[in-house]
C-alpha cells in the first residue's frame, strides 16, 4: 500500500473507476488504482473533486493538506468510531503524577539513545581533513565546530543519556534533551557535505529559513502525519500527550511518537541526499517571508526517498520481528496503547540496531 503525493500546482484529483487520475491543464499526469492507497498528499493548490473526496472517504482513505514550505494545514479523514474507555483511561493517565513521566523518559531515553548511535556512525565516516578543509573553504572560522570537537560533542550527548533514568521531573528531561539535541546537531552539521549557500547553523522550526531546516520541518511534518493516523487506528486520540503539552488542535501525542524516529528516518534521509547530492540549493525557492521551500522537482525527490525508507524493514525490539517502518509506527501505538490499558508494564521506544 502506498501514499500519493500530489505536487503540482493547480492540480486536480478524479475519480475514474476504480483509479485516482491526477489532471492538470485536462492532461492526465498521474493515475494510481484505488486498492493500492492508504493515503494522499496535497502540497500547494492542488484541489479534487468531490466524487473523488467522497469515494477516497468511503475507501478509508486519508487526505493531509501541506502549504509547499512544509507546514499541516489539516487532514481530512473517514469518519471512525473511537474507543471511549481507552480514551477516558487516556485523559485520567494524563493527570496522574508517575505515569506522563514514566512515558515521557522512556520516549526522551529513546531519542537520545538513537541520536547516539547515528552520531557515532557519522564519526566514522568523517575524516579530519575533509572537515577542516570544508571549515577554511566554505565559511571561516567560528562557524562549525572543530574535527576535535565532535567526540566532546558525542560525550556530551551521552552524559544527557546516562542522566535520563534518574530524571523525576518534566523540567528535568526536557533540558536533558534540550542538551542532548545541541550536542547532536553539532555532529550533524560537521557530516553533512556542505555548500555555502546550503549553511545550516542551527535547528530551526518556524519559518525554515535555510534548506536543511526546511527539508527537516517537511519530514518531521510527514512523521506526525503518520503517527496521527495509527494513533487513530488503535482507537487512541492524537492529540492527548504525555511530553508534548496539549494545545487545542496540537498532535501531541503524535509529537510524543515521533521523537524516537526522527534520527531513525528524516535525518537519515537529509544527510543522505545532500552528501549525495540529490538535493542541492537549486531545489529550493525563496518565499515572501524569507522561508524556504522545496521546487516541485525537489517534492519529488524528497517524498520519493522518504517513501523508500518508510519501505524499510528493521528488527522491532519489542514484537521481536521485521517490520517496514511504516508498520513500525502502528507498533508502537498498539504498544503505548497497552501500557495505557495496564496490559504491559513500560513503553519500549523504537531503537536504532
């Protein structure tokens, strides 16, 4: 089953028997059976109509809204029948004393464990030389850290790590991984094979002002998405969290799941098409307010990677098998799901191996 990511602009969706036909202009330009989606995309101004709205809803199939610098505008979804006492056990939990921290410090141990090992991986594929000589080249001192300075970063980010068990409080382990999260994007910015104009200096979310962020906002953005809809699912509502603070519209249980995946899978496919040049400044364009967003042709290389590593299969560390990470997002909300029922003692986060 696949996701189908419209990126045209002032596209339309049909329905055509039994397939979703694409058109613009009256051309077809794309064309997928029906029996093959479990989801679909819009960037931009692409629209549909309302026989297709209707069988895409009848089929259970979901239609998310992106504006092209990346950001949700909403999700359109069938209609399903929750599950009223989880949910009520849901709510109560939220207001316990030990549960939201026990939750929140297996999700933060999760996400930094796995920034660790990525981390680690990327040391070994940087040189000393190829550091320095990208530091004297591209942007004068100052700028990027030292080759020296990475192991110290990697330290740091375990002692973040190691203090995570001991955390007793929200504030605790929120700056842990605050902590944590410097020290990591400090060995990211070193491996990635940089361009001047593709400068990254630091993690920022709203507006993305640089290509990095902005390819990081699109892919964080698509992970939310993902865990809204297998939260949805097993009967759990997306939007009561445990880390995250609730916020009215706010996924924030959804937010709380995709922290141990970030490195896990958008990271992962950033580093990978910049060092391999798949995506280069000139997939990008400038918006009104300074944003920065991917061109269509960018669109498609990006959604293309990010399906492809979706595709993946990995060893789950609590059912014990291989599943797709596409199937591990529905795992670990069956598994928060039974924790909240009582049915299993801890959250087991999703660990890289």
């Amino acid at each position: 089953m696949a996701t189908l990511y419209i990126t045209e602009p002032e596209s339309r969706i049909e329905k055509e028997y039994l397939r979703v036909i694409v058109t613009h202009e009256g051309e077809v330009i794309q064309s997928v059976p029906l029996s093959t989606l479990t989801e679909i995309v819009i960037v931009g101004t692409a629209g549909a109509t309302t026989q297709a709205l209707l069988t895409l809803l009848d089929k259970g199939i979901g239609i998310t809204f992106l504006t092209r610098a990346g950001k949700m505008r909403g999700r359109l979804v069938p209609a399903n029948h929750s599950n009223l006492p989880l949910r009520l056990r849901q709510y109560a939990l939220q207001t316990s004393d030990a549960f939201p921290i026990s939750i929140a410090r297996q999700i933060i141990w999760g996400k930094l464990y796995n920034y660790r090992i990525y981390c680690a991986r990327m040391l070994r594929n940087v040189k000393k030389r190829q550091i320095q000589d990208k530091l004297r080249s591209f942007l004068g001192p100052n700028q990027y850290p030292a080759f020296q300075d990475l192991p110290e970063a990697i330290a740091g980010l375990n002692r973040s790590l190691q203090n995570v068990p001991s955390a007793n409080d929200l504030e605790t382990l929120l700056g842990l991984e605050g902590i944590g999260s410097k020290h990591y994007f400090t060995v990211l910015k070193a491996h990635l094979n940089w361009k001047q104009d593709l400068g990254f200096f630091k993690r920022q979310r709203r507006p993305p002002k640089d290509p990095v962020n902005a390819l990081l906002s699109l892919g964080y953005t698509l992970l939310t998405n993902s865990m809204v809809s297998a939260l949805t699912i097993v009967g759990l509502d997306p939007e009561a969290g445990f880390l995250h603070a609730n916020q009215r519209g706010r996924p924030s249980l959804a937010l709380d799941l995709i922290e141990e995946f970030r490195p896990l899978i958008v990271d992962a496919i950033v580093v990978r098409m910049i060092n391999q040049k798949m995506i280069t400044a000139e997939s990008f364009e400038e918006g009104e307010q300074g944003e920065m967003f991917l061109t269509k042709k960018g669109l498609t290389t990006f959604f293309s990677q990010y399906h492809q590593r979706l595709n993946v299969e990995v060893l789950h560390p609590f059912f014990g098998k291989k599943l797709s990470y596409q199937k591990c997002f529905e795992a670990q909300a069956i598994l928060i799901k039974k924790v909240i029922l009582g049915e299993e003692e801890r959250y087991i986060p999703m660990t890289w191996r």
